[in-house]
C-alpha cells in the first residue's frame, strides 16, 4: 500500500526510533558539551528555584535571550514568589511585561500564581499533573519545569530540540510546522532512562539548537555530533514542502496593539479614547486593536471613554 503525505511526514525510521536502541554515546556526547559551553543564565542556577524557571519558561515563548533577562531580573526582584505577584491586579503584570510581546503571557503568568498561591500553599507543584493543570500551563512548560526545576523525566519539546532531532536523527533540514505524533514518540524514545540527566539532556539539546544548530546559519563545524547527524550524512539536503512560516510586524494589528498598550503601561491612571486615537492614524485598525486587547483581557474599558490595565 502507498503510503500518503502525512504518513510520510509522520514516519519515523526504525532504525532511530527502534526502542531497543542504545543511545548512550548520543547522550554523553551532548551533555558534556553542554558543560563545557551552557550559558550563565539566571534561570539555570540553583537559587533560582521553581518560580524562576517557571517565569524564564513564560518569557522565553518566542522571545530571544537578550530581551528577556532584563525584564526576567527585574520581575524576580519584585515578585520573589508566586504569592507576590498574585497579591496585585493583573494589570500590574502587563505593566512589568513591557515590550516582550505577546503580553496575554503576562495574564496567564499570572492565573498560574494565583492558582499556585490558592491551590499549593504558594509553592510551584512538583508533580508534573498538577503543573499541567495550572492555567496557562500547556505541554511544554509542564515538562520543562518538572524537568529544570525538579530534575524529572520527560520529553521537553521547544523549537529548537525540534530542528535538532529533525536534522541528527530524521535527516530533515526543518521540523514540521506544528509538533507531530511522530516527533513526541522520537523524542520520548530518546530521554535517557536516569532522571538526573534527562533533565541535563533536555537543556543541552535545547542550548545546541539555541547557539549551533540554529535555523538560518547552523554551525555544524562546531556540532559534537556532526559525525553522527542525519541530515548533514545526507549531504545536507535543502527543505522541500511548503514555505516556512514568517512572521510581520510592521503595519499589523499586532504593531498597532503593542503601541495601544505601551500607552497604557506608561500611565497611572485611566487614558481617555483620545490619547490612544493619536496612537495610529487608521481608525478601523486602530479599533479592531483596541477591541483585540479588551477581548483578551489586557484592557478594561471604562465609563467616559476612558481605558485602563485590568485591575482584577
């Protein structure tokens, strides 16, 4: 029988994915590298704690490094705890987002300290159920704050750990654009048994997609496992399939809402309708934005016209 498309994106082939086989030397090969040339950052040391990396895991979705440490050192230093930052509006918690983007991770933030703060005594659970069932906390910060925080096993599955096993293990340039059954299965079958470094595993194949095996310009001189990759013993064929997704900024909705909320963060109080009209000179767009942010909760309407941050 023919296999279709999605078959074949999906497969995976047995000789890597066979659960039989040893991946002993894949494994040490990376963690030690890992060693010798992780990133000093704040997340990742000890005193950081739960919170911390669960914080550093909002921040991160689709934000680089350099924009978010100084905005990450800045909320730790002002919500130490989960409870902290529960005990203020969320509004506050837009505030302090400043210009990270995609600020409804502030909000979700913090619904996960309130429920943290109401449901666990103010301490980020260990169990990674109960992390799931956080609000705001979907598959991937789960498993990547049982895994940093509390040194468990499980498959942490980000962007770049994708590119990585998609080019050493499938032979595939590019991951698919959205995580597939058949990668899930891959990278559980390639978490090391002892918890201790599965976890290391977790941050080191992470690092090696952050700073060498990056999607526009991968180093593979400088890979530990080029020897051994899939895609580069392939002879490093080109992505074929449709076009990688891009993402604009310039004249969106998206730019005229963070120029909306960047008002509304800089002021104490309520902002009158006129103030954010001299925001953006197209009136649909600029009221489809502004009708965006009260929809999602970012923006409380007000009587007269006025705007403010939520004060929930």
């Amino acid at each position: 029988m023919t296999a279709t498309t999605e078959d074949a994106a999906n497969a995976v082939p047995d000789h890597d994915n066979g659960p039989g086989r040893d991946h002993t030397d894949l494994h040490t090969t990376v963690v030690d590298w890992f060693d010798a040339h992780a990133r000093d950052l704040p997340w990742r040391r000890p005193e950081a704690g739960a919170w911390g990396v669960m914080v550093s895991e909002f921040m991160l979705q689709q934000t680089p490094v350099a924009r978010v440490l100084p905005v990450y050192e800045q909320w730790l230093a002002r919500w130490p705890r989960p409870a902290d930052l529960a005990a203020e509006p969320s509004g506050e918690a837009v505030r302090a987002w400043g210009r990270l983007g995609y600020p409804r991770r502030a909000l979700r933030l913090h619904g996960a300290a309130a429920a943290i703060a109401e449901r666990h005594g103010g301490d980020v659970p260990g169990e990674h159920a109960q992390l799931l069932a956080l609000p705001g906390v979907g598959e991937y910060t789960a498993a990547a704050v049982a895994s940093f925080a509390y040194g468990q096993r499980h498959a942490v599955l980000d962007t770049n750990v994708r590119r990585v096993f998609a080019r050493a293990v499938t032979g595939r340039q590019y991951p698919p654009n959205a995580t597939t059954a058949a990668e899930r299965k891959l990278a559980r079958a390639l978490v090391p048994q002892e918890a201790a470094l599965a976890a290391r595993w977790a941050a080191a194949t992470m690092e090696l997609g952050a700073l060498v095996c990056t999607a526009r310009g991968p180093e593979c001189e400088r890979c530990p496992i080029a020897a051994q990759c899939a895609w580069q013993l392939a002879g490093a064929p080109e992505y074929e399939g449709p076009p990688r997704r891009t993402q604009s900024y310039a004249g969106t909705d998206r730019q005229v809402r963070g120029r909306l909320l960047a008002v509304l963060r800089d002021s104490a109080g309520p902002v009158p309708q006129a103030a954010l009209d001299r925001v953006w000179h197209e009136p649909v767009q600029r009221a489809r934005a502004l009708d965006g942010l009260v929809s999602d909760g970012l923006v409380e309407p007000l009587e007269g016209g006025a705007y403010r941050l939520p004060q929930t």
